[in-house]
C-alpha cells in the first residue's frame, strides 16, 4: 500500500469517528482574531457599537496573503481589543455580543457553470477561506499559482493521521457530495483531470461513501478523473510532502512547494467551504473540530469560529477525570493551552483532553545513539546530530543539517528512548537561523 519512507504509529484513539456531529448553542460572546491565517491580519471594517449579522464581512483581507473574517453570530460589536490566541499570543480581536437570533445575511447562491475561474477564485477570497486542516494558508492563494508553475494534480487530504482527531473523517462521512464537488471545482479553478482523493485505510466508512459518490458523479460529467488512493495508516501520512509522495510518487524538493512538483493538496473541510463558498453564498464562519480524551461527552461538533473553549467543554459536559493538560490540535502537533479563555479559530482542528498519566513529563537522559530519531524522521533529517549540536551551541555547524526542513511532527522525540528533547531542540535550530542569529 502506498506510502513515505520514515513515521511512527502511536495509538489512534479515534473512539469519536462514530459520533455524529452535533451542532452546538451559539456563544453568547465570538471572539474574532485578526491573525487567523497564514499571512497579515485582517483590517476591521466595523466599529464599537455596530450591529452585525451572522456572516457580515467584519475584516478585510490586506494584501494577497491575507483573508477576510465573517461574523459567526448576530449582535453587537462590544470591543476591538487585544485577546489571547489559542497558539499562544495575544492578537488583536473583534468582540461581539450574541443576540442569540443568528440572523444572517443573504447569502448570494452562484452557478458555476456560468463563472470563469477567477471569477471563482475571487468567491472563495471573499468568503475568507483558508485551508482548515491547521496551516490556516489562504485558499485563493494556492488557487492562483504562477504562470509558469504547471498543476497537473489536485489531492484532498483525507488523512488526518494525528491520534484522536476525526472531524474530517466525519465530514467526509456525512458531507461526502460536497466534500466531491469542492474538489471537482478546485479541479475546474486550476484545469486539471487528475484529482485525488487521500484517505487512510482506517477510514473504510469514508472510503465507501467517496466511491459511491464518485461513481454517480463520473455518470454525470466524464470530464473530471477522481481516483481514491487508499493509503497506510502511519503518522504523519497528511503531511503535504508525504502525502505528495505517497500519492503521486513526486519528492517535493527542500525549501520548495508542492506546486513546485504540479500539485495542489487540499484538506476535507477546505473542500467543503469551497462547495458552500460557491454553491450557497456562504462565508466562513463555523467548523467541525473533535473534543476527545477526558472529558464526559467526547464527539464532533459543528462550531462557530470565536466560540471560547470553555464553552465547548461545558456544552461535553465538563472535564473526566484527573485532567492535566488540555491540547489545541492533536497530541503530536498541537498546542497545550494554558487557559480555556481563548477562541475556536478557522485552523482549529480539536481539542484534546490528557490526563496526568498520559502527558508524565520524562527527564531527558543521554543520547544511547541508537538511531531511531533517524530512522523515523520523514524529511530524512538527523535529529540527533541538530539537538546535539544546539545543546553543544555548535551553531555555526547547524546550517549542514538543514533544520529548517524540520515539520515539526514529533516522530523523532516519541521515538527517542533517552526522552531527549528533541523537537524543542529543532525549533531553537530553527529560530536561531531564521532569525539570522547564527
Ligand atoms: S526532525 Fe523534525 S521532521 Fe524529523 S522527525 Fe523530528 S520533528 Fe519530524
Ligand atoms: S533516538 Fe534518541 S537516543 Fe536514539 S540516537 Fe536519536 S537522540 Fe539518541
């Protein structure tokens, strides 16, 4: 079965992929961060005292590499202030009270079939899509590549490899026709015939509903290719350039971009947005995200963006057992957060509940070289050598072990028997050189 070189398998504790989503109580409060995107904040176009509704253009995009922000509910802006972000900082937000009428706008319905593609482009820019499986990059940008960068494939990422998290695999479950023809109009938007469908073979539910699906729509339009690929369950199959690998055997070179290879890779809900986006008229401005781990009611839930977190804890009915961490994202990349006072934003993908056992903090002890760290590194990088030479402050050596090639996945430090902290380690390389300190 397809594949990438490297990764690990931690336990998948998906016991949410069989919960249907449930759609939670408005928030009585949305807070609306400027910065929740790739790129440079929003502008705010409403002012204290103004009167929304749910799906109004609240923020401008500014510049290419930006996105606009919605409303997620009705009522009134009561502050534009600086508030705490779930990756760590504070940004500034936009603040507004519910009216708990969820009134919208109307929303303007397009056929697509009468529209050019920039024409599309440009819906998919105004209604602030950015893709929804983390990296929060705005969707019009990878819509628009350069001239001179041929795209011959598009890939859904189905994978969703961090344990715990399933709310793509539930929107592809249960929105299986939208999620096909978000896909279909990324395919049209960069005129390609070769579309894919990336889905872990843990996922056989997700599988059956995609072929079906794609079977009733290849009778329909013969002019769209859609192949599933069913891949290993492996982590961290989603991550774009294993993913690219995997699917289309293409190497994404070091410092390159997918379309550098011909490829755009899309995530599930992303897909999704774009169907909404173009079909209804519908903005941004709510998500799937998944609650697991301990808490009394773990499931998927379809939630406004600026729904604080505490509020999504309350609506699963409070915290089980002896809770010690509370984790934005999922365990291997995500986020420990150190308040429940901070907002669901558009690249949120769940909240994961750790007790006092499973986050046992180790102390590191000394490098055994065993070489594990290497063997699981899916970029192929020498984690051991990076860390050691951070902890040496052998800086000017760091640059030949290319850090910055580092994702980030973790698969180095599960790895590792002396608990070495190795992504930490990685990150400082990373920083130093980035920074231009070294
Ligand atoms: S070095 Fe980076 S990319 Fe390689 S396994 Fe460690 S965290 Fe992942
Ligand atoms: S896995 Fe840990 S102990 Fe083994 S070589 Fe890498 S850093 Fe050293």
């Amino acid at each position: 079965m397809n594949s990438f070189a490297g990764g690990v398998h931690p336990s998948q504790s998906k016991s949410t992929s069989q919960i249907e989503t449930e759609e939670i109580p408005l928030p009585k409060k949305a807070v609306v961060p400027l910065s929740q995107h790739t790129g440079s904040p929003s502008k705010p176009i409403v002012k204290i005292g103004d009167l929304v509704k749910t799906g109004q253009l609240i923020a401008e995009a500014t510049g290419f590499i930006s996105a606009n922000l919605h409303s997620p509910v009705s009522g009134k802006v009561s502050a534009i202030e600086s508030r705490l972000h779930p990756c760590g900082y504070n940004f500034d937000s936009i603040i507004i009270d519910s009216d708990d009428k969820d009134e919208t706008v109307e929303f303007k319905k397009n056929d697509p079939e009468k529209l050019f593609s920039d024409e599309i482009v440009e819906i998919i820019k105004n209604a602030g899509i950015v893709g929804l499986g983390g990296a929060a990059f705005p969707t019009h940008v990878k819509l628009s590549p350069p001239k001179e960068k041929k795209i011959d494939s598009v890939i859904l990422n189905g994978c969703e490899c961090e344990p715990y998290l399933t709310c793509d695999h539930r929107v592809a479950i249960e929105e299986t026709e939208k999620v096909v023809v978000g896909l279909k109009l990324i395919m049209k938007i960069l005129n390609v015939e070769k579309g894919y469908i990336a889905i872990e073979d843990n996922k056989e539910d997700a599988i059956e509903k995609f072929n079906n699906v794609i079977a009733s729509e290849m009778k329909q339009s013969q002019a769209n290719k859609i192949k599933i690929v069913k891949l290993k369950t492996k982590y961290p199959q989603g991550a774009e350039k294993q993913l690219i690998k995997a699917v289309i055997k293409k190497e994404v070179p070091s410092g390159k971009l997918p379309m550098d290879v011909g490829c755009v890779v899309q995530n599930i809900q992303t897909a999704k947005a774009i169907y909404e986006a173009v079909y209804e008229g519908k903005p941004l401005y709510e998500r799937v995200i998944t609650v697991a781990g301990s808490v009394k009611r773990p499931g998927n839930l379809k939630v406004r963006i600026g729904t604080s977190l505490s509020e999504i804890i309350d609506y699963c009915g409070g915290f089980a057992g002896d809770v010690k961490k509370v984790v934005a994202g999922g365990p291997m990349m995500g986020i420990t957060q150190f308040t429940l006072d901070v907002p669901v934003v558009k690249g949120f993908s769940g909240l994961v509940i750790l007790t006092e056992k499973e986050s046992e903090f180790y102390e590191p002890s000394n490098c055994i070289r065993c070489g594990k760290c290497v063997d699981v590194c899916p970029m192929g990088l020498v984690p051991t050598m990076i860390s050691r030479l951070i902890e040496k402050e052998k800086y000017e050596e760091l640059k030949n072990y290319n850090p910055l090639d580092c994702m980030e996945c973790g698969c180095c430090a599960y790895e590792c028997p002396a608990k070495i902290h190795l992504v930490q380690n990685i990150k400082l390389a990373k920083f130093l050189i980035q920074n231009k300190k070294i």
